[in-house]
C-alpha cells in the first residue's frame, strides 16, 4: 500500500486564546489538520501546531519525498522525511509538518491492521486516563467562574496557565493560587503554568524558585515553563531544590533536543508535543528515554481533538503515564469528531481500542474551520 493523496486543512474560528501579550483572533490559524490517504483508499488524520502556510511550505518541500512511499511504516516513513530535509528543517515548521503527517500514517496504520495505535506501538498498560482541563488565569472573580466551569464539566485536575500569573507582583499571585484552592478545593488537582516560553520572560532562577515554595503551600502538582525553555542550567538547579515538581518542554522539537533534559535530570516532568516534535513517532522514543531516566512524560496538548487522540493512545503505551493534557473549552478539541470525548464519573477518559487513533472524523466540520482551504497533493 502507498501514499497516494496528502490534503492539508488550515484551521479558524475557534482559535483559543494563548496566553501571548498581542492577544489572539478567533481566525488566527495556529493548527492545521492533515489526511493522508492510501492508494486503497484507507485514510489517516493527522495534526500540527503550525499555520496552513508554513505547513504547506513543507509539504511542498517533503511531497516529492513522500508520494508514493507506504503508507504502513510510520516511523520509517517520517525519519526519512526528517533525514532529508536535514537542512532545510531540524525543528521549525518542517519538523511540525512531519509531525502531522506521522500521527496521520498511525492511524492509518492502525485502520489497516485493524487495531489501535497503542497496541502497535508494543501493547496497552491502562485503558484510561486522567485529563486535566487546561486554561488560561485571569483576574481573581473570572478565575473561579472558570475554575468552577471546568469542574463542572467533570475533570479532577486542572492546569492555569500563562497571564496575568508572574506579570504583576508576588502578592497577586498567591492570591490567585488561593483564590483558585479556595474554589475547587482540595480534591481536585491543581498544576500551574508560568509560561516562561514567552517573548522577553523577565524571570530567573530566584524568582521561579521563591514561587515554587509559594506554590507549595497549596498542594500544586506541578510548575511549569518556570524559565525560559533553552535555561537547562536554570532548570536542573530549579529542579534540585524546589518543592514541587518541575516541568517543561512543549517548545522542544526531535528526539534528540530532549537527550540533555533527561539525561541531566534537568526536569521531574517532561512535556514534548506530538503535534510539533515529530509526531507519535518521536514521542514514543522520549517517553521511553524518560522512563529509563525515571521522568515521567505529559503530553502537551494545546492542540486539537487529534492531538488528545494521539496522546491517549501514547498514553496507553508507555509504562508509566498519569495525564494527557486536554484543553478546554475549544472548538477544534470538541467538535472535529463525530463522538465527542466524555468523561467517566472519575474525571477518566477511556482510551479507545478500535482501529487507527479511535475516532472518526467529521469532514463536514473540519471542512467548515478551513473555510473551504483544502490544498490536495497527489501522486
């Protein structure tokens, strides 16, 4: 069987607020869908977090590599994609582009052999999970409406991420840490997310620190994006002495970028993103390259429905795994299948085990968030 069509969907209308100081549209496109269909007819979906034009730049670049090649080798497939445009890509738009394409040849894979993703990927530890919802802070009285939203809808663990947290005063931001405990109370988990990947972050290594002991004084769970994502010094003295565990790696792209934060322990929890570091490919390799290192892997995903997909079915796979990250609200997580996800009375999402990732796609939606842009590459 051969790859016979690659059609890329760009994505608008439901584009959630990312926390940046510019703000956000609703008709931003940040994420762009792919489906790879084989020669059989088979098809495959895929995701990346990158803009239709950057994706198509790389498709462009990666089709005469790609046409034709077989549609049920995944890993080899994209490696060689990733060994080609060596100079062209290593990271960036390229690497984001093959990422969508390696989850979208796994769930083709998966619907050819008639079996979930999980499985092929070596077999199923568990077969749920739990999510947390995660959000955006916002001023004290928003904050717990939303808090209150989130809970509401099921979920026993939430993350806050990113404004107006770390961008005032230390004061403030324990009165948000305490306005959220105070809402949700103590049974449901609470992660925090400074958002230290933003441009000009103007925090350091005491600053993060003195928060991790603010944090822990309200049972965090985890601290994340504390530092700027390239401070690994930062982060392993960051690591070694704060009282919570530390997180980070979203903006990491290939296997190869998150050796050195395992190997120097430079975190507790490490967080790559199918949707931009190479795929369910590339992320299988980290998690079990944590496992050996003893650091438990969290998919990142503020992505799309086929982001949480692809993270379930990692999630399934990997010895140890305890969240997939499930951004909420958002369109493009909640509408682009034809069943929605659904919590059980756990605040668990079951992983599924029918073929490919699990879930059927509903064109008609996915149509109406690309506004008709469908660009078709044939073999």
């Amino acid at each position: 069987m051969s790859i016979a069509t690659l059609t890329v969907y760009p994505l608008y209308g439901g584009t959630v607020d990312g926390g940046w100081p510019q703000g956000h549209q609703l008709d931003e496109n940040l994420h762009t869908l792919i489906e790879v269909v084989a020669d059989d007819g088979t098809a495959g979906w895929g995701s990346c977090f990158t803009s239709g034009r950057l994706i198509q730049g790389a498709v462009d670049l990666m089709w005469p590599l790609l046409k034709g090649e077989s549609s049920v080798e995944p890993e080899r497939v994209t490696e060689c994609l990733r060994q080609a445009t060596f100079w062209q890509g290593r990271g960036g738009a390229v690497e984001h582009a093959i990422s969508g394409i390696d989850i979208a040849l796994w769930d083709l894979f998966g619907r050819v052999c008639k079996q979930p993703v999980s499985r092929l990927l070596g077999g199923n530890y568990r077969q749920k999970i739990k999510p947390y919802g995660s959000m955006l802070f916002d001023e004290p009285d928003q904050l717990a409406r939303s808090l209150e939203a989130v809970v509401g809808r099921g979920f026993k663990a939430i993350k806050m991420g990113w404004r107006p947290f770390g961008r005032r005063d230390r004061k403030f931001d324990e009165l948000l840490i305490r306005t959220a405990r105070k809402t949700v109370g103590p049974e449901i988990e609470l992660m925090v997310d400074a958002g230290g990947s933003e441009q000009f972050w103007p925090h350091g290594l005491n600053w993060a620190r003195e928060t991790a002991k603010m944090l822990s004084q309200y049972d965090i769970t985890w601290f994340e994006e504390a530092l700027p994502p390239d401070d690994i010094e930062g982060y392993i003295e960051l690591t070694r002495s704060s009282p919570v565990p530390i997180s980070t790696g979203e903006v990491l792209t290939r296997r190869q970028s998150f050796q050195p934060w395992l190997e120097r322990k430079a975190v507790d929890i490490i967080q790559p993103d199918c949707t931009k570091n190479g795929g369910i490919s590339e992320s299988r390799k980290i998690a079990w390259s944590a496992f050996d290192h003893n650091i438990l892997m969290v998919s990142h995903g503020w992505n799309t429905a086929l982001g949480v997909a692809a993270d379930l079915q990692l999630a399934a796979a990997q010895p140890v795994a305890k969240y997939i990250e499930y951004l909420t609200p958002c369109a493009y997580v909640e509408e682009l299948f034809t069943e929605p996800f659904r919590l059980d009375a756990e605040g668990q999402l079951l992983i599924p085990t029918t073929p490919g990732l699990g879930f059927q796609v509903d064109k008609q939606k996915v149509l109406k968030f690309s506004k008709g842009e469908a660009l078709v590459y044939r073999a």
